[in-house]
C-alpha cells in the first residue's frame, strides 16, 4: 500500500515538472528577441550645381522627378527580393546613365575637344573590394565596366583604351559616339569656351536653343545602398565636367574621393568639381570622420562640405548611407538631384536647397 502512494506520488511529481519545464520553455520562446531587422535603402544623386527653381521650367522638373523616381524603384525592387547592394546599385545608376538628363552614359558633357571621356567607380562596403573605369569612350555603361573591373582583375582602375579593350573582351555593350551626343551639352562647350578660352569648336548649326539650366550643373550620377544582410555598396558615374582638358580624371573613380564604402561605417557618393574632392579625398573623409571621431553621417558630410570643400573654394555635394540605414545629404550648391527610399516607407526626391 505505501509502495503504491509512493508510485503515485512520483508520477504526480514527473507531471508537475513537466508541465513548468513546458510552461519555461514557452516563456523563453516569447521573451527571445527576434533576429534584428535590418532596413534596407538606397540614396541617389544626379549632380549638385546652379540649380534653382527660376532656371527650370515645370516640364523639366517633371521629367528630372520622373527619372530620379524610375531610378530609386529600380534598385529598391532589387533590395526587396533580397538582391545585393552592388546589384541595386549598378542597375540604379544604369537608369541614369541611360538618361540623356544627366551627365553620365548617353548625355556625358564634352571636353576641350569635343570628345566624351567618362569615370566610374564601384565600392563593396563589406569587402573593401573596388573597382573603376577612368577616361572611358563608347562604353554604354561606364559602371559596368567598373564593376567587371572589380570582379574580373586584381587591380582597382583601367583607364582609356585599355579600359575599352577590357571591356570589349568581356562583351560590355558599346555605342556609336552620336549615341551619347546632346544639343545642349555641346551648346554647354561652346559657352565655356567662349567664357573659359581654350580651344573653341566650331558652332554646330543646330537650330536649337540652348538650355541654361544645364549650364548650371553638372550632372554626375551616384547611389548607396544598403541590402537586407547590411552590406552598404556605393558607386559614382560621370563624364566629368564640360571644356575639361582631354585626358583629365576627376574624382568620380577614385576611391576614397568621390565613392567610398565601408560597413562599419557608411557608404558615400560625391558631385562636384572633382578637384576638391580628389584634394580633400572626401568621401573617405566623411568614414574616417565617423570611425575616429564619433560624428553622426549627418555631422561629418556637413565638416567635408562646408568646412573643408568649402575653405578651399570647392563646390559639390555628397550622399551618405550608415551602417543602421541613416540617409543624409549636404550640398554647397543652390541645388542637387536627389532622392531616397528606405524599406520603413519613406520615399523622398529633392532638387533645390531645403
Ligand atoms: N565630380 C565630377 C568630376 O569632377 C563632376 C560632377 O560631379 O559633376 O568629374
């Protein structure tokens, strides 16, 4: 009889403590936090110059808008099914440089010779691997170029023919020059050999009116991403500033100048008179900034561009996407095309000062 009570007592005991190591377990499953969700976006720019209201007409703006917005869905689609911030960010600038709007791919302004030299660049945030394409001719798409450089060499930049060369043996597309030719971006040579001296071209007979808005900027292309793993990429495409002498690289593919990325600290894109921002190496700038001295993106893209572009008379802007997904911007431009779109829903496209 004892014996049986204490059978009975047991297995009432091996109950008990299965029900609370049940009722336990179900507590630390609610408790544990879920695997963080990292929020991914992108950030563009589509140049920094004279750009104010009163030198644009409302079909331009549209059509600028149009564009930035075209670019942004693009790379955000490719965020969202889970692709890669290199990815979002070659097919975003791909957009752009197939916009004679801005001054990159079809659209590039001319040098003193009235030749289409164009730089890119392409930054991977979680590798520091990097590529870029310098002084580049016919090539549809100079970022491209820049990302087979980084995937396919060892080295970092190819520049003019051999740039081409490379390109032509990995089947890149190329187009006839009269594919990348714009009216205004020759009329934008003509006046700045007029103003500027140098050689001057002969005036083409076209009978179209130059357009003073595109005198005032210069159009360069850039993108930082952020994908769902919380790599950051960025990537700058330009044909560099109108009347350059031939041969002239700017800041666009040179890394640490006009495009930097670094996961543990931001990625970053630049527009402007490339000379400042090769001198000052300012997208690199605004990472050490972070990394060294604690400033949030916001602070350290406001001491490149107004305390260090600006003390040696530089003109430009730069965007910036950190590590936790923060997007900022400054210019000391009357304007920039700009834009982003964070997975939190935001979507916000700008052209004029705040
Ligand atoms: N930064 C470019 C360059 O100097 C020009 C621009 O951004 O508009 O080549």
């Amino acid at each position: 009889m004892y014996k049986n009570l204490f059978k009975l007592l047991l297995a009432l005991l091996l109950i008990v403590s299965i029900i609370s190591c049940k009722k336990g377990l179900d507590q630390t499953k609610k408790t544990k936090p879920s695997p963080k969700e990292i929020p991914f976006a992108l950030v563009i720019h589509g140049g920094a110059g004279t750009i104010k209201k009163e030198f644009m007409t409302p079909e331009k703006e549209t059509a600028y808008t149009k564009k930035l917005q075209e670019a942004l869905d693009t790379g955000y689609k490719i965020l969202e099914n889970g692709g890669t911030s290199i990815e979002a960010v070659q097919k975003t600038i791909n957009i752009m440089e197939n916009s004679p709007l801005f001054n990159a791919g079809k659209g590039a302004v001319f040098n003193s010779l009235g030749k289409q030299e164009m730089d890119a660049s392409i930054m991977d945030g979680k590798t520091l691997n990097a590529g870029a394409v310098a002084g580049v001719s016919r090539i549809k798409n100079p970022i491209d170029a820049a990302i087979l450089v980084k995937d396919s060499t060892k080295h970092v930049m190819l520049s003019g023919k051999g740039a081409e060369e490379f390109a032509k043996q990995h089947q890149l597309q190329f187009e006839d020059e009269s594919y990348f030719y714009t009216e205004n971006r020759y009329q934008s040579l003509l006046r700045a050999q007029e103003k500027e001296g140098g050689k001057v071209l002969n005036k083409s007979n076209s009978k179209n009116k130059p357009d003073f808005i595109d005198e005032h900027k210069k159009g360069t292309v850039g993108c930082v991403a952020i994908d769902k793993s919380g790599n950051i990429a960025a990537g700058t495409s330009t044909g560099g500033m109108t009347n350059k002498k031939f041969g002239r690289i700017g800041d666009a593919p040179i890394i640490g100048a006009g495009t930097y990325a670094n996961n543990i600290t931001c990625g970053v894109s630049a527009t402007g008179t490339g000379e400042f921002f090769i001198r000052t190496l300012a997208a690199h700038e605004v990472s050490n900034l972070i990394q060294y001295k604690n400033l949030s993106l916001k602070q350290a893209l406001k001491q490149v561009i107004h305390v260090e572009i600006d003390s040696l008379g530089g003109d430009g802007g730069l965007i910036g996407l950190d590590k936790n997904g923060n997007i900022a911007w400054d210019f000391n431009t009357a304007g920039m095309y700009r834009g982003f779109k964070k997975s939190t829903g935001e979507n916000v496209i700008k052209i004029y000062s705040e």
